[in-house]
C-alpha cells in the first residue's frame, strides 16, 4: 500500500500485458505505456493508497489506454484511478467491479488534470460492465470535476453507487441498470 510503487515504460511506446491468472495488486502508479495495458488477468486496487493507471501516453498514441478482458477489481476502501490530461478509452471487455463493504467509499475515478477532457468506456470483440456490490459508499467520480465519463454503446453499468463529479456530464450510449 505504498504509493511510491511504479511500473513505468521506459521509452513510452511500450505496452504492459499482464497475462491470464497474473495479477497487479496494491498500489502505486502504472505509466508511459503508449501501447496501453493489456490485462487479460486481475488488477486490485486494495489499499487506502489509490492505484493508477496513467493512460495519457497511449492516448496519444492513439490505442487504448486500457484492454481488459481480464478482472479489474477495487477491494473495499480502495481506489482505481484512470488518469490522463487528454482523456483516453477504456476497452472493457469482460468486468470491472467495485466492491465496497463496512463502509469503506470504494472508489472508481477519472482525473483528467483540470483538462475538461472525457473517458470512454467502450466494447471490443465482447462487450464488459462495471459491476458494483450492493453498498451506498461505492463511488464512480470525476477527481478534478470538470471530467466528462461516456459510457459507450453496448457497454453497461450495474449495481448500487453514486456517479458524481462529472461537470462535463455522464453520456450514456449503453446501459446503466
């Protein structure tokens, strides 16, 4: 739960594949991959330290940030933040879930730097849904509040949790149920 921790490309033009039945836990900072994370296995964030995945280099790339086919996950009091100045895609292709408990805000942002910049959630060859546990403390936000957060056609949100600080608004081309 160290905030230190990174795991970092060293040119930028890298790309991250954590394989199937691998798994990125705790916290820190993943970063400068312009080929994106591919996650075809499990990424938890479980700490009172927020994990994040600073997606801006493989947005300018022009790829997703991120490609899950895999399981991304936030433990109960823990945060998982998408962070970019220029926005980014999120290809979800299987479950990103939230799963708050006791309590603890459980947390899933997006931090676009004060930029007014938007994240998308968006389908591959399949087609994902963030999944949040029954408990009125899970959140889904914007950090710097001027974010705005689309989530795309065939794409769905379900479960109990409070989308808020979203100044450039939810756009909802999907399902949220």
């Amino acid at each position: 739960d160290n905030p230190g921790n990174r795991i970092v490309g060293i040119s930028g033009d890298e790309q991250l594949v954590n394989g199937p039945v691998h798994t990125i836990f705790g916290a820190g900072t993943i970063a400068n991959f312009g080929g994106g994370l591919i996650n075809q296995g499990f990424i938890v964030a479980s700490g009172t330290n927020p994990l994040i995945l600073d997606i801006t280099a493989a947005t300018q790339s022009g790829v997703a940030g991120l490609t899950n086919s895999g399981v991304v996950r936030v433990n109960a009091g823990g945060t998982f933040e998408i962070r970019s100045s220029v926005g980014g895609t999120v290809v979800n292709q299987d479950r990103i879930g939230i799963f708050g408990g006791g309590g603890a805000t459980t947390t899933l942002s997006f931090n676009d730097l004060g930029q007014k910049a938007a994240f998308t959630l968006a389908c591959g060859t399949s087609c994902g849904t963030i999944v949040t546990s029954d408990d009125p403390a899970n959140r889904i936000v914007g950090v710097s509040g001027d974010e705005s957060l689309v989530n795309g056609p065939r794409h769905t949100i379900s479960g109990a949790a409070t989308i808020a600080n979203l100044g450039g608004g939810l756009i909802n081309q999907g399902a949220i149920i």
